[in-house]
C-alpha cells in the first residue's frame, strides 16, 4: 500500500489545501492593499480640499492669520495619522503639522499636477521622505488665483499593516474552514478507504483460490453491494468449482466402467480365456459398451452446445404428430414389457413454436425414461393441451417413482438415484439434464410431480404458434 490510492488522494488534498491557501493569501493581500489605498486616498483628498478652503479664506480678503488655523492642520494630521502640508506656488513649506525642520524648505522640482490621471501619486515625493509614502494634494485658490497647495503624505508602510491586519482574519478562517475540511477526509477514510481495503483483501484471496473468504461489510452503500457481490461471486464460484469435482469424477467413473468392461473382454479373448465359440456373445457386450460411450458422448456434446445462446432453429410444427411419431418408435420396447399408451390432445392440430429436433429429444428422453421406470402390463399416459396460449405437455407413468430427497437432484448432470443404478446401469445421468436445458434455452419452464412406488409426472410448456 504504498503508492496506495488513498495516499495519493492524501497528498492531492494537502497539496490541493496549500495551494489553495497560499492563492487566497496572494489575492486577497493585493485586493486588500488596493482596497485600503483607494479609500485612504479618497478620505486625505477630501480633507485636503476641506484644509485648502480654510486657507483660501486668507486669499479673499478676510482677515486671518495662517496659524489660526495650525491646530485644525494639527488636529486632521492626527486623526489620519499622516503628514500635513501647506506650500506655496514656489514649492516651499510654509506650514509643517510636524512642526519639523521642513518648514521653510523648497521642494526641487516641485510640480502637483504629476499625479496624471490620479489624485495621488506614490513615492518618495521629491526626495522628502526616506521611505515610500502616498501623497494627494489640494489648491489654495483665492480671487480666482491660485496660491498654494495642501499636501497630505500617508507612510505606504501604515496601509499595509492595516491591510495585514485585516488579513489575519482572512487568513484565520482560512485555517479554520481547511481543519474542518479533514472532517471530509475522515469521512473519506471510513467510508471508502477502510470498505476498499477489505475489498482488495477479499479480492486477493479470491485470486489466491480461497473462495470461501467472506467480504465483512454491511453497509447499504455501493460499496456495500459491491462487497455483497463479490461474496455471491465467491459462493457461485466455489459451487462451480465443487460442480466441476464432481461432474469430472462423474465422468470418469462413467467412462472408466465400460472402458474397464471392454479391456477385460478383448485380453480374455486375446489369451484364450474366453474359447473361439464364445466370441460372438462377448463382442456383442464391447459393442454394447462401445454404444453406451458414444451415448455418454453424444449427451456430453449436446449440452455443450445447450451452454452457448443462439443454438435454437425455431419452426412452427404438430405437437401432436411428433408425439404420436415418437410414440410408434418404441413400440419394440413397450411390447417386451406389454406396455401401453394413452393419449389426449386437446384439439387434432397443435401448432407450436419451436425448435422441432431439440422438442423430439425431450420426448424421446421423457418417454425412455417412463419405459424404463415402469412396471410390466401399465400404462403411460401422455397429454397435449392448450392453455393460455401455451401447449402444456404431460408424461406420466405408474412406475417406481422417484425418492422425495432426490427430485431437486434429478435436473443435476451425472446423478443418478439409487433406484436407477439398480434398475439399469447404462444410463448415463445426462438425460433429464438436456430436457431442462432445452425447454428453458425456448424460455419456458418444466417441472415434476413423483410419489414414490405411485408414479412419476413431467408437464412442459411451449409457445404456441400464431398462425397454428
């Protein structure tokens, strides 16, 4: 886990937090600082002009005396906490609310309307102040002249404090909202992160062939039902894998018997254990062997091909006709046991939808299967009826019937009850497995009804056809 996901969000968050802090900080000083200048400047403009109309009352033929009104220039100095002077048209100080030694000095290359566009202007105004300060400045006009001018210097130095000071709660908040943010991560971290890594671990196990390992999470969120799946994927898998233990030792005991049979037969006829005479009788039970491997073969193959979609070759046809057509084919069998059969059909034409090669080894198997599990001089019964639009079909027999605990096996590939193996070993399991497959590959279903020692009956639907 050490490139882990979840610390390169760590990393992608703190990273994403610093970055974001240090542009707030960069924006928010420069908007600040504008902010502050703009409205400083604005307020030392505008008592400038208000000092400048006091002193353009000297200029109009009152009388007052310039330091009459010294304590308001001294007084407006301290409320802004700037610096405030009255020069004359020449650039010198006359009047100084520091009282310094700048008073009666000339200002070289005096000029007040260097400011351009703006009020203020930004500097050392002139070499005056070792430091920078922001400067504004207002006539003194009198009788239409004018004789002077107000200057009011605020230190550059001081509206940045100011502007630091107001960002130090910006700033503070910023932190704040940033700590509390980590609540997301924390949420993050459990809700994700901890669901995630058992996940994996599950997800390792399962690669490591243990499917039994059981995803621990409960919640009802994505990763919840993502847990629940994986663990329903586990438990299909495990079942596919005990399935597939079993249908290969199915297999190979279903193979091993005749191969067995058939090796023994041709070594006895080989070393003359079993004399010429005899020959006959003991290659008519390999070739008997032989069918019943083609047989298990062949029911290998067709559900081989059941698995894969798309198989069915789909054509109206007569029910009815091919029942009575599979019926004839045993007539053999049924006779050696005096076996009949009853037949109903709802109606004389029964046209259903299907496919009609796949719908015949149904009820050869079905029918095969009543035949061997009844008894000498009965009957099998077999009806066709129409019912909401679907032809319903039904075998039933008066046989053995089959145990209560084995009729869910029954669909199962290889199994075989005890009554089977004892009434006729060449079977191969896979007969009523291929009925299944085929009737639900049409989408419909099949089902069972079996009383042990009473008889046993198996109903399927098909879809009857439209224009049958």
């Amino acid at each position: 886990m050490k490139h882990s996901l979840y610390y390169k969000f760590i990393l992608g968050y703190l990273i994403f937090g610093l970055l974001g802090f240090v542009t707030i900080a960069v924006a928010s000083s420069r908007l600040m600082y504008r902010h502050l200048l703009e409205e400083k400047t604005e307020n030392m403009y505008d008592e400038a002009n208000l000092i400048a109309s006091s002193y353009s009352s000297i200029y109009q033929g009152k009388r007052q005396e310039l330091n009459t009104v010294y304590p308001q220039l001294q007084m407006m100095a301290s409320f802004l906490k700037t610096e405030i002077w009255v020069v004359n048209r020449q650039g010198i100080i006359v009047v100084d609310s520091n009282q310094s030694a700048r008073s009666g000095t000339m200002i070289k290359e005096f000029d007040p309307t260097d400011t351009g566009n703006r009020y203020y202007r930004i500097g050392n105004y002139y070499g005056q102040f070792p430091y920078d300060v922001v400067s504004v400045s207002a006539p003194i006009i009198g009788n239409y002249n004018t004789y002077g001018y107000v200057l009011v210097h605020l230190p550059v130095d001081q509206i940045k404090d100011e502007a630091n000071q107001a960002l130090n709660v910006v700033y503070i908040t910023a932190v704040v909202i940033f700590l509390l943010s980590l609540i997301i991560l924390l949420v993050f971290t459990k809700t994700v992160y901890f669901p995630l890594k058992k996940i994996t671990e599950g997800a390792n196990e399962y690669a490591l062939g243990n499917l039994s390992y059981q995803i621990d999470l409960k919640p009802h969120d994505e990763m919840g039902y993502l847990a629940a799946t994986l663990n329903y994927m586990s438990d299909e898998l495990n079942k596919m894998e005990e399935y597939q233990r079993t249908f290969i030792a199915n297999v190979s005991h279903d193979f091993r018997s005749p191969l067995t049979s058939i090796k023994g037969y041709l070594e006895a006829i080989i070393d003359g254990t079993i004399p010429p005479e005899m020959y006959e009788k003991y290659l008519t039970r390999v070739i008997a062997e032989t069918e019943r491997l083609n047989k298990l073969t062949q029911g290998m193959l067709t559900l081989n091909s059941l698995d894969s979609k798309g198989y069915l070759s789909r054509s109206n046809f007569d029910i009815n006709r091919v029942i009575k057509d599979i019926v004839a084919s045993f007539e053999g069998t049924c006779d050696a046991k005096n076996i009949i059969f009853d037949l109903t059909f709802s109606d004389s034409i029964q046209m259903v939808y299907a496919d009609l090669g796949k719908i015949q080894q149904v009820l050869y198997n079905l029918i095969d299967n009543a035949i061997k599990f009844s008894h000498h001089d009965s009957t099998i019964y077999i009806q066709a009826s129409e019912r909401y639009e679907k032809i319903f079909v039904s075998v039933k027999d008066t046989g053995i019937g089959i145990p209560k605990d084995s009729v869910k096996k029954i669909w199962e590939r290889f199994y075989k009850t005890d009554l089977s193996r004892g009434k006729d070993k060449k079977g191969t399991g896979l007969g009523l497995s291929i009925v299944k497959e085929i009737i639900q590959a049409h989408g419909e279903n099949i089902d069972v009804v079996s009383t042990e020692g009473v008889g046993t009956e198996f109903i399927f639907s098909l879809q009857r056809a439209v224009n049958g």
